[in-house]
C-alpha cells in the first residue's frame, strides 16, 4: 500500500511538472511575441512623436526582459510585476483610444496590431494571476468586503459607459441641455438621452444603457463583495478569487467587446454597424445573467461553508513529512500554477 501511494505521487508529481513546463513556455511566449509586437512598432511611434517612440521602447524592453526573467529566475516576485506591468499597459491602451493624448486632436486609431498585443497582455495577466502562488497566510482587513465591493462597483460603471459608447470625449466643448430624443418609437437605440453634462463630454445614452450600467455595477460589486468575505472566513482561496474576479471583465463587458455601436474594432472586422447596435442591448442582458449567476453560485456556496475548498495554506497541498524520502521540487524553478515556492508538489 505504502508502495502504491508512493507510486501514486511520484506519477501526479511528474503530470504537474509537464503542465508547469507547458505553462512556463505559453507564458514566456505570449509576454515576448507582445514585446516583439511593440518593438516592431519603435520606428512608426518615432517617426509620430519622439516620445511615442520613447514609450514604445520602453515597452517593448519590458516585455522582453519580462519574458527573459520568466524563462531564467520565475518567482512570485516577477509574476506580480508582469502582472502589474501588463495590466497597466493594457489600460494605457484603452484610455489612448478613448482620450487624446497632450497635443494630439483626436484619439489614437484601433488597428490590428494594437488589438492583437493588448490581447497577448490580457492573456499575460492571466496567466501570471493564476501562476501567483498562494499567500502562507491571508489577513484581510474587516471593513475590506465592503469597500472592495464599493470601489469595485464605483469603477465599473464609468468604464462600461466609456467602452460602449455612452460617454465620449469631444475635442468641442458644447453647452447642450440632457434631452430625450426619438420619443415617437422605441428600439435598439431610441429614446436616446443626448447632450453634455460637463465641458468635452457628450452623452448619448439609449433608453436601456444606463439601467443596464446601474444593474452590472451592482452586481460587479457584490461578487466583489461575497468572494472577499468568503476569503476572509478561509472558504475559497485566494487564486479561486482572482481568476474569478478576472472572468468578471469579459462576463462584465459583453456589449462593449461584440456589439457596441461605437467600437471601432466593429468596423475593423467588417461588422454591419446595425448589427451591433440592435445586439447591444442584448448582449448586455447577457452580461447581467451571467453575473447573475456568478453571484448566485457563490452564495450558495458561501452557505454551504465552501466544501471542498482549498484555503490559503491548506496542509492538503503539501506532501506529509513521512515522505522525507522523496525529491523536492522547488517552485522557482517553473512556473506552477498556485504552487509555493519551495513547496513540494504532491
């Protein structure tokens, strides 16, 4: 028996040594054909400005060096500064689409290449997210749920107006009034409520995009809210509530990623723009199902007390000390999603 199980680890250590060497080579991958992106695009942004060129660089000399420390010296260390980093540049990218940058007059133009390393990115922080090794311990602070929850909400639903069109930046400062439009017949897109709450802002608002903001902000806030309770009582671990909180974002943002009307990537794909205007309302009702049902599922297993899950620090995930005998694998050494440096893997 003791044989069998011994057996038994050596064949599942090995089976998580070859998914920690196949995610090791897709992460290194993805973070460096994202660099290479960003240094064949050096030369364009110079010829722009020299200080498009200036960033370019140095975006592309992190990636470069990220993925080079992920292939030689991996560690929790660099997996949060690749995460950190990434995200950042992905939202740098965003908000250069929908403002213009100092001096320019319009924002920057949504191309393939652009949409292509943003998604390289995302996958990045995705991968490193679920990679990032468990916390020995979790401490989180009591009133942390609840502004977690509130900022969480509070963010969302500007984004979700801004990335489906709602709210626009114009380089015109005009002095219209909040006003209905197209009252005479409902659809997809009327009544419209239009005009320019503050200096360079413009909105133009169908009937069901700012319910719709309220409801999905609402609910982004307490999934946010629930799964950071249940972290806090030790009922789902802390790589349970990342990678749950990363599927917020394309649960989330359903209506401005396909059908929002004025997603330049709709024209980019070739996408009949009324397509996407009468799916919008559609695909946002998708969103608040979907968070619905995120919501619902961790209630119900926040009241069940989170069988089966895994806290921070379980002693299940590490081998017991009888097997002293056995070869330790460093964590370091790979990238191990969820695995603690140092730990053995069983």
């Amino acid at each position: 028996m003791h044989l069998n199980q011994m057996h038994s680890h050596h064949v599942e250590r090995i089976s998580r040594l070859r998914v920690a060497k196949l995610w090791s080579i897709a992460t290194i991958l993805v973070v460096g054909l994202a660099g290479l992106i960003h240094l064949s695009l050096i030369r364009e942004h110079f010829a722009e400005q020299f200080v498009y060129g200036l960033v370019f660089t140095a975006l592309a000399i992190f990636q470069l060096n990220l993925a080079l420390m992920l292939a030689v010296r991996p560690g929790p260390r660099i997996y949060r500064v690749g995460i950190w980093g990434s995200g950042l540049i992905v939202l740098v990218y965003v908000v250069t689409r929908l403002i213009p940058l100092p001096g320019a007059s319009a924002p920057e133009e949504v191309d393939a290449l652009g949409i292509a390393a943003t998604g390289l990115e995302l996958v990045a922080v995705l991968l490193l997210a679920v990679a990032l090794p468990e916390p020995e311990t979790s401490r989180t602070p009591r009133g942390a749920p609840l502004w977690r929850g509130l900022g969480g909400a509070v963010v969302f639903a500007p984004l979700w107006l801004i990335l489906t069109g709602v709210v626009q930046w114009t380089s015109e400062v005009y002095t219209a009034p909040l006003t209905w439009a197209g009252t005479e017949s409902w659809t997809a897109l009327t009544p419209l409520l239009v005009g320019s709450p503050l200096p360079h802002v413009w909105l133009a608002a169908p009937w069901w995009s700012l319910p719709a903001a309220l409801a999905l902000a609402i609910l982004v806030g307490l999934n946010l809210w629930l799964s950071t309770r249940m972290l806090s009582a030790g009922l789902v671990s802390c790589k349970g509530r990342r990678a749950r909180g990363l599927l917020l974002l394309p649960a989330g943002l359903a209506a401005p990623v396909c059908c929002s009307a004025s997603t330049p990537l709709l024209a980019l794909l070739g996408v009949p723009l009324f397509l996407g205007v009468m799916a919008a309302p559609f695909a946002a009702l998708l969103s608040v199902v979907l968070l619905s049902l995120s919501l619902v599922f961790l209630h119900v297993r926040f009241m069940r007390g989170g069988r089966g899950a895994c806290t921070p620090g379980d002693h299940r995930m590490v081998l017991p000390d009888s097997h002293t005998g056995e070869e330790t694998e460093q964590g370091d050494a790979a990238i191990v999603p969820g695995n603690h440096p140092g730990r053995r893997i069983s």
